[in-house]
C-alpha cells in the first residue's frame, strides 16, 4: 500500500504531529508513505531529512496553480490513497484528483479532527463528497458527521495515538524553579493553543475559585495563540498575578507534564484532544470538559473527573477535590498511564488507520497501482523532492 499524505498548515499542532506520526508508523511498517506539506511549515521542517517529501504551498482552498501541481505528483507518484490531513488539503485534494483524470484518481481519505459541523457552503459540501472515507477522531465526530449527512460507511473511527514512550521516558521538570513557584506547592497544568475553543478564560474562572480553598495552588497555562492578551487581562482583573502563569509556547510539553500535579483540559469543543493523551502518559489525573470526544479519552471517576464544558463553578470544584485527595489524585494518574498504553498509543492508531486504507480500497475496487520505476521529473512541475537542509532542489 502506498499513500500520499497532505498536510497545508505552517503551524504545529495535534494534527501536524498525528501526520508525522501516521507517515513514519507506515514506513516502519514497510509501507511507502509520501508526504507533501507547506514547504514553510513546522512539519515540513521536521519531516526535511525523510524521503518522499514534496513542497505544497497552496493559497487557499481555491488555487488552481498549486492544485495543477499536486494533480502531475499524483499521476507521477501513483499512490494508492491519497490521505488529507486537514480542511484545505482536503480541497486541494478535492481539485487535484479531478485534474488528474480518472486513470489516476486513488481514493480520498480525510482525517477529521474536529467537533464542529461541517459548512453549508456549495464549495464545502462539494470537497467533502469527494471524499470516500472519513478518519474521525472520536465517535463524537463520527456521530456529527452523520448529522451532517455523512452516511455510516463512509466514516470509520480511529482515535488519535500517542508515543507512550516518549512521554515515560522525559525527564521531569523542576516547575518551581523554572517558574520561580513556592517550594511544595500544588502545580496545574493545561496544554493547549490559546484559542477561544480551548476555554481557558474559564480556566482562569475556575482558578479564581480554586485558590479560595487551596491558596498554595498555581496553575500553568502552556501555549501560544491569539487570546494571550485577552487572559493576561483576564489574570490581572482577578488578582491571580502569580497563580496564572502564562508560559507561552514550550517544546519541551512531556518534561513539563512530568512535573504537575494535576492536568486540566478546558475546551468548549474538542475533537479527541491529544495533550489529554499525553498527560495521561505522564501518569497525571485529568480534569476534562465533557466536550467532543474528551470523555472517550477520559474515565469520569476513573481517571479523572469530567464536568460540563463552560462551567468554571464545577471546574474549580473537581479541581480542588483532587488537589485535596492525594490517594484519589495519584490512583486516577496510574490508571490513566495504563489507559494510554493500551487504549492511545501510536502503533495502534497507524495499525488501525492502514487497516482503513485497505478497506477503502478493496470497496472502490481501485487496487494496487502499478509503480512508476523512473524517478524523472515531470518538465514545469514544482514536486521535486526536498535535500537534507529541508530545501527545494528545483530552488
């Protein structure tokens, strides 16, 4: 099985990081698995020493150069699925394939990593007819896009994975010096971008109440993203200078996990939410919203606690029970360790998304494509590969 993978965003996030991890699990795996990425990514700086890695910058949903392009790599590469990892590849895909004629139009497959609806718009409701199979991140989704119109066979669940043991094996970090906290005090964590979504302002809520009833508690907010002023505000309008730190981005998430307490996810929507998964990794009790596919992830009562999303009032009391109950708190973190090992981890997610692959491509009937043996570059095509500095050789 070969397949090529699209992935249009410049930023890194759960669903840049599921695509890395989805292209390098096929290749151990002994499959081929291509990926064609903005060339001024963050995924497409850390895939640049791999092979298989073709620039794709396209200008929207609607770029006619760029989907021109990807339609001659697909006729050279003949892949046997094309895998779109999110909404703008997915048009791009959508495109490409009707330029590249029905000799060479593998089937379209979407990963869907989100809770939300699908557009009514004429442009949305085409792309996503085109595509044959949808990879949904939880239920949740499955269940939304059935709402949607999205008939049950064209959507198969997969949800998202994590290396376990990347996250076991990091360091823990010393968060009291990093942060300059207290000695002993109890340290929360979020993990997430900062944006609306992903409900901080009601962490933030939540942490007002929380320090009533535990004043030694802190709480980190780790990430980037355009609501950062709106919270800095927000912190200081509350008096929680010093017990809400913003950190900012950090690349160093698993060593920052090792040294919580507690981790807490806020989203108002959420498709899986992999900082969960990683947490849980990290043997930590999750507070999470009920939110998207957050409580099929999370074990209410089990590893952790779960509360309405938007509800600082039921967030800040979850929280502060397990910041009080040590033994509950450390119980719910080993059994959501195990949970990730079993239930999270990466190998099952690629297993179970190359199990797809085949699926989908004995129900088109499209079959395994005859590979091209040249390495000739299509003449006017801007899809060379990429050299070991991560630069275009036709630059």
């Amino acid at each position: 099985m070969f397949s090529l993978h699209i992935d249009t965003a410049r930023t890194w996030r759960g669903g840049q990081h599921q695509a890395l991890l989805t292209v390098h699990g096929l290749r151990r795996r002994g499959q081929r698995a291509a990926l064609a990425a903005q060339p001024r990514g963050e995924l497409f700086r850390r895939a640049s020493g791999d092979a298989d890695l073709y620039p794709l910058a396209p200008r929207g949903d609607l770029d006619p150069v760029a989907a021109w392009r990807l339609s001659r790599l697909i006729r050279r590469l003949a892949p046997d699925v094309i895998h779109a990892h999110d909404a703008h590849a997915v048009a791009i895909a959508s495109l490409s394939r009707s330029l590249a004629g029905p000799r060479a139009t593998p089937p379209l497959i979407a990963s869907r990593r989100v809770d939300f609806h699908i557009r009514s718009n004429a442009f949305s409701r085409w792309k996503y007819r085109c595509v044959d199979r949808f990879i949904c991140a939880s239920a949740a989704i499955r269940d939304m896009l059935s709402g949607d119109g999205v008939p049950p066979e064209r959507a198969s669940v997969v949800h998202e994975g994590i290396e376990t043991g990347r996250i076991e094996r990091a360091p823990a970090l010393d968060l009291h010096r990093e942060f300059d906290l207290p000695a002993g005090c109890p340290i929360v964590g979020n993990v997430a971008a900062l944006v609306p979504h992903k409900g901080q302002r009601h962490l933030v809520d939540a942490a007002a109440r929380v320090v009533r009833e535990v004043p030694d508690a802190r709480v980190l907010i780790v990430g980037a993203g355009e609501l950062e002023a709106a919270l800095s505000r927000q912190i200081g309008r509350l008096h929680l200078a010093g017990k809400v730190i913003l950190t900012g981005f950090r690349s160093d998430v698993p060593s920052v996990l090792k040294g919580l307490d507690l981790f807490v996810m806020s989203s108002v929507t959420e498709g899986l939410g992999t900082s969960v998964l990683d947490a849980m990794a990290a043997g930590l009790a999750v507070v999470g919203t009920r939110a998207g596919g957050i409580p099929e992830s999370v074990v209410d009562g089990g590893t952790g606690l779960l509360t309405p999303p938007a509800d600082a009032v039921a967030m800040a009391r979850a929280i502060a029970d397990l910041l009080q109950d040590d033994k509950k708190r450390k119980a719910f973190g080993a059994a959501g360790r195990e949970r990730a090992r079993a239930a999270f981890n990466a190998d099952r997610m690629v297993e179970e998304t190359a199990a797809v692959y085949a699926d989908v491509v004995a129900r088109t009937g499209s079959g395994p494509r005859q590979r091209r043996r040249t390495r000739d570059r299509v003449v006017g095509v801007d899809d060379s590969p990429v050299d070991d500095r991560g630069g275009d050789r036709s630059s």
